[in-house]
C-alpha cells in the first residue's frame, strides 16, 4: 500500500475528505520526524515504537571488487512493532473492527427563554394617569 492508497483507504473509513487525511497524514510523518530527529522516542501503545539508534562504523566490502571500504558511524530510524501488532500479523489474535467516534453536531444556539419582548410595566401607571386626566 503506498501513500495514497493509505490516504483513500482512511478517507473512506473515517468520511472525510482525502484533502483533510493527506494534511492529517502529513502532519503525523512530520511530528514523527521532528521528534526523531531531537533524538525522542514516539510510542503508540499497541502499534509499535519509532526510535532514533546509532550504528557503529564498521568496515564493508564493495561487492565489484572485494575491496575494504570504512562504512562511517550514523543515526538511524528503527520501529519495533508493539505485541498487539505483532499477535494480529502472526495470526495469533484479530484486528479488531475499528470504532470512530461520531463527529459532534455544531452546537445549537441556546434558546431564549422570552423570545417576545417583554410587557412593559409601565401600563398600570398609564391607566392611572388616565383616571387623573379626567376627574
């Protein structure tokens, strides 16, 4: 599976648009790269490990001429898959169905409790001062 089938594949789990998965996507590839570079660690819990480990220099052979060559010392990204991974690749237990939680609905304004203009008060006084008028 290559990246854009990856991004159609969760785009068609999850409905949303392929745009939105290719950033999420690429957002995730950035953060892991980010933190491997700094020399962190970035565990998913069921899914694996991504670590940077160093590799010692060590001497290779060109295999044209059987010559000795100095391969140098260098930082290397490794992944090592977690146990729920491993049982579901070996066959030893199934992937689970996948459970996405629903998106929340846009939130609904609240409702006025006097949507009508409230009475005014003033309406007593005015038959008041109507009686006053005519005596």
């Amino acid at each position: 599976m290559n990246r854009a089938e990856l991004v159609e594949s969760v785009a068609k789990s999850t409905g949303q648009p392929k745009s939105e998965v290719t950033r999420t996507l690429s957002a995730l590839v950035y953060t892991i790269t980010g933190a491997l570079s700094k020399g962190d660690k970035v565990t998913l819990v069921g899914f694996g490990t991504f670590e940077r480990r160093q590799r010692k220099a060590r001497t290779g052979r060109n295999p044209r001429t059987l010559a000795p060559l100095r391969i140098a010392a260098a930082k290397v990204p490794a992944f090592r898959a977690g146990k729920e991974l491993k049982d579901i690749v070996n066959g030893r237990s199934k992937q689970p169905t996948l459970v996405l939680a629903k998106p929340k609905a846009a939130a609904k304004p609240a409702k006025k409790a006097a949507s009508k203009p409230a009475k005014k008060a003033h309406k007593p006084m005015k038959k008041a001062a109507k009686k006053a008028k005519k005596r």
